[in-house]
C-alpha cells in the first residue's frame, strides 16, 4: 500500500514550541478577555461527571440565542472538528471537488486534504464550499458569497459560512440577509471571542434543508464530542450577561486597532482594510520577513506569517492593547537598528504615543 501524499505542516498563530509569547500578536482572540463570567463558567464545570449525551439544555439555549429550532444545532469538538467531519461526510456522499477561497484558515484545504477533495475553480462545481465573515487573515467578506447565492442549488452541495469572527466584528456588516444565511451552515467557535481559546467547543446552525445531513453527522461524531469545559463555555456564550461584555469589548479592540494601525503605517508599512479585529500589514519593502519574526519572537513579541494563509509576504497583527503596541514599536525599532543603517527617522518610534 502506498503512503498518502504529505502535505506542508499545519501553522497557527497562538503558544508554540517556546511557549506563550509575552505580547502575542498572532493570535485573533479578544484581547479584552477572558471574559469573566465565561472564565468563572468554564472553571465551575463538573469535571468528574459526563455531560447529558444528548447535550439536551445546551442545545436549547444556543437554539433560543439564535432563534432557530433545536435539531438546526450541530455540535462539535472544535471548529476544526467540524471541519474535517463535514468534509468526511462530504466525501463519503460522493463528493469529488472543494471550493476554498484562495487566502483562507489551513484547515479547510487540510481537510480535503486529507479525504480526497479536489480543489477547483468555481464554487458552483463543487460539492464542498467554504467561506468565511470576517475571513482570515484579510478580515474582509469573501467575494462570491452574496451574488451567488442567489442561484439555484441542490440539496449535495453543502456551503459552509465560517463565523468565527462575526461577532468581533468591528465596523461593516454581514453581506448576507437573515434569509440568505438559512441556506448555508453557520460555524461559530466562541472561545476567540471570549479570549478563551484554550478551550475547544463549537458548534453549527444548519441549512432548513439539512436535517438529514445534520443525523449523519451526528452519527459520524464520538459520544460526547464536547466536554465539561465546553458546554461550560458554550452555555455561558448563550446567556445574555456574556454577549453584553462582547459587545462592550467592540469599542476598545475598535480604538486598540486603530492606534495599532496608525503607528505601523507611521513606519512606512502597508496594512490593507479589515472589519475585524485584526488586519494583514507589510512592512517596507525590502524586509527579511523570516528574521524579522525569529528577532520578535525573541522579545517576547508573536506574528502571523500569513504565507500559510495564501497571503505571502504579509502578516497578520490582532488589535492588542496599549502595552503589546509598545513592545511591538520598541522591537520594530530594535530591528531597525539591527539589520540596517537607519534610512527614515526611526526617532519617531520611541516617542509616537
């Protein structure tokens, strides 16, 4: 038998081999969390019990907060766990081709991947379709989505709306009406907008034509795919005390992103328009991308290479606050200093506010 075909390592933002970073831009969780009365959550759950199997009040209250019928939720061990079990399914229903959006979260492409999907051209040959709003890393709508969703679709094809970002979202709005979004799954993973990503749960609404799509999956998923923890984290995400914090957190990443903004392009970088919380940025040309991360990381200081998210060249920044922008400007300065005789006037680094 034949070994599959490998493929480039999986790359994320977030704690690596050296650990947590002391001001971790690579990340695009809150930087205003955790969120307190979620953390308290998460850290009350009853650990040394199962969760109800059928994840019965769990499944209620994420129907009520989004005011769809209970049998619409879909749950999962983690977004990525969703990921790579539709997709399975996907592949077990026959399907032979993914749409991806050509800069787009790694999980997507490693889940097709790794079940045999091949990727094509146009969303309306595919089986599979991804997409996601605010998307990563550019923070942006996925082009396609609203004019082609207007057409006709069968019931095989199965379109997925990522929706991990939606609701950090810091300006604009959805491009899809509350109609529209009934067509498509909808993928929520709350621990980034709780700043709590180290707790993995997830879940998603389905298409009013999925029912049977969402049996099958619930087949293919292990008993208790989301833990203790999670339904904590999931229940506390449900209850309207929490998603007031969330919103009360909207206007500082919103000032903490703009300040960010204003001070790389002060050094000359490039960093194109986002409604998230984060935004991909380049530095002036030309720039030693690889040393200038490994020169970084070495104060303490984490960035996105944004290669592995079809976007090479640029890097991804979440909006950090006041303290991390400090640390950033004083290493960009540092670096400056490092590789090259200064050739603008870096003066303004130490004292730009």
């Amino acid at each position: 038998m034949t070994a599959p075909q490998s493929q480039a390592p999986r790359i994320h933002g977030g704690t690596d081999a050296a650990g947590a970073a002391a001001f971790d831009f690579s990340t695009n969780s809150n930087a205003c969390g955790p969120c307190p009365s979620a953390l308290a959550a998460v850290q009350a759950a009853h650990s040394t019990r199962y969760p109800d199997a059928a994840y019965t009040q769990l499944r209620l209250a994420l129907a009520a907060l989004h005011a769809v019928a209970p049998w619409r939720i879909a749950l999962a061990g983690s977004a990525s766990e969703f990921i790579f079990r539709i997709t399975a399914w996907s592949r077990l229903a026959g399907a032979k081709q993914v749409w991806i959006p050509a800069a787009a979260y790694g999980d997507y492409a490693h889940a097709a991947h790794a079940f045999g999907l091949q990727r094509c051209e146009a969303p309306d040959t595919a089986e599979l379709v991804w997409a996601c709003e605010p998307s990563s890393p550019l923070g942006q709508a996925h082009a396609p989505w609203p004019q082609w969703l207007q057409q006709a679709h069968g019931a095989e094809q199965q379109r997925v709306l990522d929706g991990a970002y939606a609701p950090l979202r810091l300006s604009g709005g959805s491009s899809l009406s509350a109609a529209q979004r009934d067509w498509v799954w909808q993928l929520y993973s709350p621990n980034k907008v709780l700043g709590l990503t180290g707790i993995r749960a997830a879940y998603a609404i389905a298409p009013l034509q999925a029912g049977q799509v969402v049996q099958a999956l619930d087949a293919m998923a292990p008993s208790w795919p989301v833990g203790a923890h999670g339904e904590a984290m999931l229940l506390a995400w449900s209850q309207a005390a929490v998603q007031d914090w969330v919103a009360q957190t909207l206007p500082t990443l919103r000032e903490w992103k703009q300040a960010q903004i204003a001070m790389l392009v002060l050094l000359d970088w490039q960093c194109l328009p986002s409604e998230a919380n984060f935004f991909c940025a380049r530095p002036p040309a030309p720039t030693d991308l690889p040393g200038l991360l490994t020169f970084l990381r070495s104060r303490g200081i984490q960035l996105r290479d944004a290669t592995s998210l079809g976007l090479p060249g640029w890097l991804r920044l979440s909006a950090q606050p006041p303290a991390a922008q400090q640390a950033l400007q004083a290493g960009l300065a540092a670096w400056a200093r490092h590789v090259a005789p200064i050739t603008h006037p870096i003066t303004s680094l130490e004292t730009h506010p």
